[in-house]
C-alpha cells in the first residue's frame, strides 16, 4: 500500500527564511530593538538578590537544597508560610541574612 503525501501540519507557508535573517541582522547593526523581554522576578528570588548571597548560600542558610530554592525561585513550587516569613525579613533586613551567612 502507498501511503498519500501529507501536507506537514503546522508549517507556515512558504516563508523566505534568508530575507528575514539579513532584515534581522541589519535591525541588529543599527541599534534597532523590536522586543525586550523583561521576566519578572519573584519574591524568593528578589529576597536573595536583596540579601547579596549566592543561591547556594542562601539554599544553606534556609536549610534546603539549591534545587528546591531553584524551584521556588521560578514559580515551579510554592514555600512553606514559615519560608514566606524569612523572605520578607530577608527583604527588609538583608544584613541580618549577611551576618548569619558570614
């Protein structure tokens, strides 16, 4: 049996993918921006920045693995109220967290 052509699904049509790359690449010569992309910073992520330390640091300084902090970091995992709580203080008092770490 033949199998019958199928159109790939998806695909636009028929776009000229070496214009576009040299439109780009003359947008990028003269200084010409059509997106910035600005992420947003969570409040976990926002309390370590505030306090100095390295994710590292601050996954031991909070007792849980880098991993975790990553997680709660990039909104993949919520913290526990006690953990909220030690962001807002990081957050406001970041040389506590200093001195703790030192």
């Amino acid at each position: 049996m033949r199998k019958a052509k199928q159109k790939p699904v998806g695909r636009q049509p028929k776009i000229d993918i070496g214009a576009e790359l040299l439109t780009s690449v003359r947008e990028m010569k003269a200084g010409i921006r059509a997106r910035v992309h600005c992420p947003e910073i969570s409040a976990v992520a926002h309390a370590r920045l505030a306090s100095g330390l390295s994710q590292t640091a601050f996954a031991a300084l909070l007792g849980v693995s880098v991993r975790t902090l990553q997680d709660w970091e990039q909104g993949r995992r919520e913290p526990s109220g006690a953990a909220k709580t030690l962001f807002r203080v990081a957050e406001r008092y970041p040389e506590v967290l200093q001195e703790l770490a030192a």
